[in-house]
C-alpha cells in the first residue's frame, strides 16, 4: 500500500503560525462512536412496519410512539449479546483510539445507575445493568480512551416540554438542573471521561457555561463538544455525516454514521458491499484528517447487544489499512494547501509530509509538489485501498505554500486576507464556520515603522489584538480621526424574497422592490416564526472605485455577500430580535451585485433592511511599531483582544490595514 520517496530539499519555508496543539485528543484522530440504548430494542420497526422517517434512535417521535408504551418496553429489553470488552476489542482492531458511548439520547432514558430518574437500565431493564460502567472498564482494560455521549433534551424528563419538531427547544430551568446533577453523576462514578459529547437542545449562555465549568471542576481534562452551543467548548462539531469548507484554527470533530439514514440499529437497512463501504469511510477519514480534524465512526448494536457483522467488518478493513499507514493518520498536521487536490489529500508530520493518493490520477501521470513531479500510475488509484507517499524534507515542515502575498504599499483588508476560521456554534442548527481573525504576508522593501488601521464607527471602543512579525501588542480604536468621503453608488433593480429552512440555502419568491426609496430608507419587517430566513439582492453601479458605507439590519444573524463572495457573516448576540450596524465596502468600478441574507431563528418577527449610512465617514489612527523593520517578508495578522469566546466572529472586517514609513 506504501510507497516512500525520500527528498532532500534544501528549502526556505514561510513559517505560518503552527495550528496549537491540543494533546492527546488531537493526535488520536479516529475513534469509535456507539449508538445504543432503548431505541436499539425497536430496530427501526413499530408495529410490524419499518419507520422510514427519521433516525431510528429518535423512533419514539417519529413513530408517534406513547411514553408509557415505549417506556414498558424497557421490561423486555434483553441484549445478552451486548459484550463491552469485545466492542472495545473491535475499536483496538480498527485502529481507533477512544470510544464516546451514549449515556442518554434524546428519549431520556439512561444507560446508566441514577439517582435522578427510575428511567434507566439499571431500575427497568430485566438485567439491572449499567452499560456506561461496562463500557467505561472495558476500554480501561483495553487502553482505550473513554467518552460519553448526553442529550440536552429529554422526551421523559416531565419540566423539558415543549419538545418541537426540531429538537432544539430552549432548556427549562428545572431541565437544566436536572441535567447538571446527571452530568455530576457521569463525571464522578466512572472513572476518567476523555470527552462529553452534548447533542442538541437550545442553552442560554449562562447555562452553557454552568455545564462547561461543571465538567471542567470535576474532570479538568475532559473535551468538551460544540453543541455545548454559545462558542463555549473546547472542540466543534460538524452537522451530521459534514466537514468545514476547509481547515478549522480550532480542534474540531465530525461525527459519521455509517448510513446517513440512522445512527442506531435498523434492522431492515440496506447494506451493500462491505469494500465498497470501507473505501468510503476510509476516504472519509482521510479527508477529515487532511482537514485538521478528527473523525468519529458510529456503530449500532443491534436489538440483543451484538455488533452488527457488517460494520465491523469494515472498521476491521479500515485498522488493517491503519496497521501500515497509519504515522500518516496519528499525530498529524493538515495539508498546507487551501485547495484540495485532484490526486488527493495531504498530512503533515515534523519534517514528513503525506500524499494519500485518494483522488483521481492526474492525466500526465505526475503530481507536482514544490517543483517537484512526483511520478504515479493510474493502478495507484481507484482502489479500496489508499496508497500513501512518504516525502521526506530535512527540516520541519510547517507550511509549504505562500497563501496571500501583497506589496507593502497596499491596503489589507478581508479581501486579500488569509482568513483563520473556528466554528460559531449556538446550538445544532445555528452554527456556521466563523472568521476569528485575518492574516496577510506582506514584502516589505523600505522601512516600516508605524501601522495605520481604518475602521468604522462600529468599531469605536474595540480592542484589536495586532501582530507584525513576532511583535504583538493590542489598540483600542478610540475614533479620534475622523474621515469623511463621498459615495455615489447608483441602486437598481432591488429585490426581496424569503428562504426556507434553517440555513441559507437557494432564494425563493425572490421579487422586485417597486418603491426603491422605501426599500433603501425603511427596514423590511415579516411576520415570521423560526427558520424562515429573508434576503435582499441589489445591483449597484459605481462610476470609479469607491467605498461605500452601509447600514445593514437583521434579526439574528446576517450575511453580506458582495459579489458572490462572503464579506460578512455571524450570528447576533444571544436572542437578538433586531440589529443595525455598519459596513464598508470597497466596489471597483462598474456594476457589483450585493446580498443581504438576514437569518431569523427564535423571532416571531423579522427584520431586514439595507441602506446607504447618513453619514459617509470612517476613522483611522496610527500607531507606532515597538521597532522598525526595514525589508524582507513580513506576516501581519488582526484578530479580537474582546471577544469572550475564541470561536467567535473577530468582527473586523471593516478594518483597513497599512504598513506606514
């Protein structure tokens, strides 16, 4: 499967900052995920017929199921082929480095002993067991980490209603009470807990940090996962079976099942092939791991407890490609390139860089990596299997591309910037990849001894954390200097629609804006209710390069989009009904498509507005470098010295950036 090409290259490297560190959790890159409790029992069917809506671990609502008749069910379930040490043996076979077990999904009921609620296994089961403790001793014997996985919603718990179609109603304060003692129960009976994976519900933030700071006072070196929600974690989660556009700046996971269609035992589900499965799961990972990220592969025992032969088949296939591949999976860095290539996917190691040859064959039969031409055949690819070229380098390697390079006479901004993303994550369904900061290599070839910054009135009183070189030093921006300029943008052709769902997807009922000069002075206000999502789509005409300031409203979150490319996009603070606030955009001259997508979550009514400022004015200061540097290249980088949260929106892209003399 490997072959090794070692190349002594004597390089000058640009040195980006390294992604930190995060320890064990990092490196380990692939773990086991277990879906299994009293929905395993059902296998998917109720009443003699498969339950083809839904997830089948959510069968209870899908199915219509009543509590008391799917909680007595619980008195028959039986799975004497559940057998812990043998599911953490597959793990070990499979090359997985942790297991994160379900103590609770979303029907309440708790693999687990409680003194909360009778609703568990250990009160209501004929076998009286605690699968967590099992589990938990298992991978203890097997050297494996230990995970839990708990649902922040409850279909049992009598004080979590309302329960809605999307599972993400806020948390009452008696459901978040209940909830901690249940987490204190987790994290002190068994033993060490590597990460606590919470899933869904809607927090407030100060519920969200109660938890987070619970977890982090009983076990301090448990992970814990995005859907904590309000940016307080320690690594993000993707959407189900999903991955970032690119690289995180942040530990970030995703969570895959083997069928997209339920995380839980199905009994009726199609399978197919398992080398046709492995080379999807396998490549799957790579990707993830090419990406930063850490890849979390799901089983469902089936209704007795036993592994289904099916998925550890494949988990076996993917530990014997691991067995000799794996120094490019473990402890490894992402690809340096922003793009993916047609061949592939890279890993970096210390000075050892990785081509998984996971793509296509390229038609010359070469892969080009910092001039050099690697040669392939087209039997190298298309495989089950991955192939794997070790490239060997004399020095670390940190990063091998030069992503953006600008004179030292231009103006940085978010258009040239090289952009470094979290993940903004207020509960399952408002999260999106977040802008913590922005980034520019720049050559300098005279003397630099001040940096001048440009800014709006929405960022008057900001504290800006500013590095040039390894010179780092934090401005508040105190709108001393004001600097007022003239805009004459011509807007045509304004239209107005509505989109569906709970993410920004395609535009529908899209119409013109008859009366342009109520559209431009007046907010759009709708009736609405959750998930409906509103936009603006204007033309609008420059006859030089100009900027233009603008007046920007929506409810809880917006996104401007300038020309088919994102400028800005965040979720409002916590339930912010209505928000107004300004936006420099720079328009060459001609004609610029511009974009509002204002997102409505929570409100009964929605806002949406896009306008001109009165007052077309920006402030600047200039703020002397502790030394000058005279030539050669240089990395500038800005990013947020107040946000509270790493993960989210830095907020400066109406900053403008220069090098002075």
């Amino acid at each position: 499967m490997k072959r090794t090409i070692a190349l002594a290259l004597m390089l000058l490297m640009c040195l980006a900052p390294s992604r930190a560190q995060q320890g064990d959790w990092h490196s380990d890159k692939y773990s086991m995920f277990i879906h299994f409790g009293l929905y395993s029992h059902f296998g998917g069917v109720w009443g003699g017929e498969p339950v083809r809506q839904g997830y089948s671990e959510q069968i209870q609502s899908f199915a219509g199921i009543f509590s008391d008749w799917y909680g007595e069910e619980a008195g028959v379930f039986d799975p004497v082929g559940f057998d812990a040490d043998e599911i953490a043996r597959l793990a070990k076979d499979g090359g997985m480095r942790s297991i994160v077990f379900t103590s609770k999904h979303h029907d309440g009921f708790c693999m687990f002993r409680t003194e909360t609620t009778s609703y568990s296994s250990v009160a209501r089961m004929p076998s009286h067991r605690d699968f967590v403790r099992e589990m938990s001793e298992a991978c203890a014997r097997h050297g494996l980490r230990f995970g839990l996985y708990y649902s922040l919603i409850d279909w049992n718990y009598p004080h979590a209603y309302p329960i809605s179609s999307h599972n993400a109603d806020f948390v009452t304060p008696e459901h978040h009470e209940f909830s901690k003692a249940q987490v204190r129960e987790l994290l002190t009976n068994y033993g060490p807990v590597a990460e606590l994976w919470f899933d869904m519900g809607s927090l407030e933030p100060w519920q969200s940090r109660e938890l987070y700071d619970l977890v982090k006072e009983l076990q301090p070196d448990c992970m814990v996962s995005g859907r904590l929600g309000n940016d307080v974690y320690d690594f993000a989660v993707m959407a189900d079976n999903k991955m970032p556009e690119s690289a995180l700046h942040a530990p970030w996971q995703s969570a895959a099942s083997m069928f997209p269609e339920t995380w839980s035992y199905r009994s009726w589900q199609e399978r197919g092939e398992v080398e046709e499965k492995y080379a999807e799961k396998l490549r799957s990972l790579i990707e993830v791991v090419a990406h930063g990220g850490n890849y979390l592969l799901n089983i469902g025992p089936a209704s007795d407890g036993s592994i289904v032969p099916f998925e550890a088949e494949v988990i076996r296939h993917i530990g014997a490609w691991l067995e000799v591949n794996g120094e490019a999976i473990y402890g490894s860095e992402p690809s340096p390139f922003r793009t993916i290539q047609e061949w592939g996917h890279v890993t970096l190691k210390g000075n050892v860089m990785y081509l998984l040859l996971s793509g296509k064959c390229p038609e010359d039969g070469l892969i080009h990596i910092l001039d050099k031409k690697i040669k392939v055949t087209p039997d190298m690819f298309g495989k089950p299997d991955v192939e794997v070229i070790r490239l060997t380098f004399d020095r670390p390697v940190v990063s091998l591309v030069k992503n953006v390079s600008v004179h030292v006479d231009e103006t940085l901004s978010w258009q040239n910037a090289e952009p470094d993303y979290s993940y903004s994550c207020f509960d399952y369904y408002s999260n999106y990849r977040s802008t913590v900061g922005y980034g520019w290599d720049v050559g300098v070839r005279h003397p630099v001894s001040a940096i001048e910054l440009t800014y709006t009135s929405e960022e008057i009183g900001r504290k800006v954390r500013v590095e040039v070189g390894d010179m780092s030093f934090d401005v508040t921006l105190d709108g001393s200097k004001e600097c007022p300029f003239e805009s004459y943008p011509k807007f045509d052709d304004v239209r107005f629609g509505r989109m569906r769902g709970g993410v920004f997807d395609s535009a529908v009922s899209l119409q013109r804006v008859p009366e342009l000069n109520s559209v431009l002075h007046d907010v759009q206000v709708v009736q609405s209710s959750s998930f409906k999502n509103y936009l603006y789509v204007v033309q609008v005409s420059v006859e030089e390069d100009s900027q233009l300031l603008l007046d920007v409203t929506s409810g809880n979150g917006a996104e401007l989009v300038i020309d088919g490319r994102t400028m800005m996009k965040h979720l409002n603070p916590y339930r912010t009904v209505r928000r107004t606030e300004k936006v420099l955009v720079d328009l060459p001259k001609g004609t610029h498509e511009v974009i509002l997508r204002s997102y409505n979550r929570f409100e009964e009514r929605a806002y949406a507005g896009l306008m001109p400022a009165e007052g077309q004015v920006v402030y600047s200061m200039c703020v002397e470098l502790p030394r000058t540097i005279r030539k050669g290249e240089v990395r500038v980088g800005v990013r947020a010295a107040d946000r509270q949260s790493p993960h989210a929106d830095c907020g400066l892209h109406n900053l403008r950036v220069r090098l002075v003399k």
